[in-house]
C-alpha cells in the first residue's frame, strides 16, 4: 500500500507499508526532489519467510507453499514411522507465520518405549539401553528353576511387549515314597521334591538297602535324582545244606524271619536245636545242628553171671544177651536191645545164688561117723564143679544179623581164679 499528498510534485511525500506476511524492502518514506526524482529507491514487498524446515529421522513431511516455498502461510504436515511417535512438545502440523516464525517447533521422531521390565525372581534379564521399540529382552533362570515362558520378548509399535513376561520355577523331581519295609525322611527347602529336595531312607531291623541306590537322595538342578529309589530287602543268611545222615526243610529262601528244621535218619541222634531262624544280623539263631549214631551205654555185667553183645558200641538195633554162672538163677529179661532213644529195652537182668537142698538124717549120720572121709571128698566134689562151670556155660540166642563175635563180659568170684 502507499499513502502520497494530492500530487506528486516537489516537496510532497509517499509512504510504503505491505500487506500482512509481507516485509517492506526499502525506504518506507519517499520525497520528490527539487531534480524531480524520488528520494529514494522506491520499496517493494516481499512475502515474509520461515525457517526451513527437514524431514524429521524415522518421519516424514508433507508441505504446502501457496506464497512461496517456506514462506508466509506456508504448511507442513509430520508423520512418523511405525513404532514411532513425535514428541508431545511439538504438532503434527505446522505453519509459517506473518513474523516469519513456525507456529511450533521443529517435529522430531522417537521410538515408542514398552513398559520397563524387572529381573524375574531366581532369574536374570539382559536388555538393550533402554525398552524402546524394536529392543529385545533376554530371560535366563538360575540353576534349579526352569523359564516359563519365551526367552526373548521384543517391544513392538504397539508399546507394547510381543510375549508375555516369563517367569522361573524351580526344577521338579519325580515323587518319591517311603519303601516297603522302610521310611523315608525329607527336607524341602524349595518345594515338595524340587531342587535341592533331600530324602534319607532307612530300613526296619533285619532288612537292608539294595546295594545298587544311595541312603540318601537329591533332586539336581536337571530335575533328576542323584540315585535310583532304594528298595528294602530282607537280609539273607548263610546257606544251609542237609547235615549228613539226615534231612532239612526251609522256606522258600534263608532270608529274615525263614527257618529252617532239622530231623535225622533211622538210628541217629540231633545234636542241637531242632529250629534255627535267621536273625536280623543274617546270621542263624543257633549253631547248625548235626546227626550222630545212636549208641546204648556199656551193659553191666550182672555179679555172678555173664553179657555177650553183638557190637562193642552198642548201636541202635544191636542186642546183648544175658547168662548167669552155674548155681545161679537168672531175674530179668534174657537180652535187651538198643533202642532208637540210646536207651536199653529192658533193666539189667541178676543172677542169684541157686539155694543149696537141706540135708537128710542118714547123711548127717554118715558125716559125723566118717569125718576124715567126707573131707577129702569134698576136694573132689569142688573141681568137679569147677569143671563143670567152664564147660556148661550157655548164651540165649540172638536177634541181631551182624556177623561179628559176640562180645562177651564176665563178672562172677569164680573168674578170679
């Protein structure tokens, strides 16, 4: 716009101002001269100019330049990539003023940042700077826990995390249990059977761990035990065999709590107990017993008479006749045999003086008439006796088949001489 005097003549003047977003270039004021010439050059209007503006990184701009590029009314509109935002201090658009300023400042792009993320208990995370988009997480767990979940989880355009934050749980064993015969003792400092778990067994008396597991147990950071489950078995003893001249019957095998019973053969004695069981120190009860031949003790020879036998140590089945001396009598049984309890089958028989007859009155007459006479006759008469025992001496018939001599014992006054 100008403002001049009614003319343009000598002395008079025009002033110069521009629209709104225009700057005046020039004098603002000029005079006609006395040389008929403006004072000054005369002004002109330009549009007035903003800053200009860039691209911001990760973002885009669009503009529209009706006046001139970057210039008054001038607009531009940002965009930022996906995943990123601009910063709330600045417009989405902006335009260029008549001051030849931008109504906001320059728009800048940055990354959407996802919540910030915390350690996991009993694990580890290790991440970028900081939880922008397209920075990754990595989870790990210390030894005896187990990550539930994803590994890595990314911040997505969204703000948001692309898993769900994972978590640690500690390791599991398999459950064990108290054996037969047994128990079972545990501690669980980090949970029923988990890692670190610890379980001691024991075995009742008279049983005992299979050499092939461990007393005690514990779970391992893989979640496995360190030995297999133990088992209790019965402790065994020492096996047995048949005692000769006899016979055994056991249970099914010589472990805890079995027995084992003993008999012997026709004609021989248990030496030792009957029974023997096996003991909770896997050894038997009782010393092994053993089978000895029955034997009768030694027959006494009756006083004044004679025992022959049929074996001289009297075994089971074996007899031994008895005989008594001439001018004795026989009490008791003829024999007696040896017996399956090594006892005689009978008392030992006793031989008895034979009583003499009385004497007649004619004999009493004779030996007081003839005196000298009687008594060389009696002298006569005893070795006739004498004789008469060695040759008149009779054993009862035997039962026995052994063919071996007859043992014969004599106790009598007469076989002194």
């Amino acid at each position: 716009a100008i403002s001049c005097g009614e003319d343009f003549t000598y002395g008079s003047s025009c002033n110069f101002s521009c629209s709104e977003g225009y700057l005046l270039k020039g004098a603002i004021t000029v005079t006609c001269t006395s040389a008929a010439e403006w004072s000054e050059e005369i002004p002109h209007c330009e549009v007035v100019l903003c800053s200009e503006l860039y691209e911001p990184g990760k973002g885009s701009m669009a503009c529209s330049h009706p006046l001139g590029s970057f210039s008054y009314l001038s607009t531009c509109t940002f965009t930022c990539e996906e995943g990123y935002e601009r910063l709330a201090s600045s417009s989405a658009t902006l335009q260029c003023g008549a001051s030849g300023q931008w109504n906001d400042s320059q728009p800048q792009c940055i990354a959407v940042s996802c919540p910030t993320l915390q350690q996991p208990q009993d694990g580890a995370i290790s991440c970028g700077e900081d939880f922008t988009y397209g920075s990754s997480c990595n989870f790990s767990c210390s030894e005896g826990y187990l990550l539930k979940g994803a590994i890595t989880v990314t911040c997505t355009s969204a703000a948001e995390w692309s898993e769900e934050i994972p978590h640690c749980e500690v390791v599991l064993c398999s459950e064990l249990y108290e054996p037969g015969k047994g128990s079972m003792a545990c501690s669980h400092p980090l949970g029923s059977f988990s890692y670190l778990s610890t379980c001691t067994f024991t075995c009742e008396e008279g049983y005992e761990r299979l050499a092939s597991s461990s007393a005690t147990l514990q779970c391992g950071a893989s979640g496995q035990w360190n030995d297999s489950q133990p088992q209790c078995i019965a402790v065994s003893c020492p096996t047995l065999q048949q005692p000769q001249d006899g016979a055994i019957s056991c249970g099914e095998d010589f472990t805890y709590g079995s027995s084992c019973n003993f008999s012997c053969s026709e004609g021989y004695l248990l030496k030792g107990a009957i029974t023997v069981t096996c003991t909770s120190a896997a050894e038997w009860s009782e010393e092994i017993p053993h089978c000895e031949a029955v034997q009768c003790p030694s027959p006494v020879v009756p006083l004044g008479g004679q025992v022959s036998c049929e074996a001289p140590s009297h075994p089971w089945g074996s007899v031994c006749n008895f005989s008594c001396d001439e001018g004795y009598d026989h009490q008791g049984a003829p024999n007696m045999q040896c017996l399956r309890s090594g006892e005689w089958s009978a008392d030992t028989p006793t031989c008895t003086a034979t009583p003499e007859p009385p004497l007649n009155p004619t004999i009493l007459g004779l030996a007081a008439g003839g005196a000298v006479s009687l008594s060389g006759l009696s002298l006569a008469a005893w070795l006739l006796k004498r004789i008469r025992q060695k040759a008149n001496k009779f054993d009862l018939n035997s039962t026995s088949d052994i063919e071996e001599p007859l043992q014969t014992y004599r106790n009598s006054i007469d076989s002194l001489i």
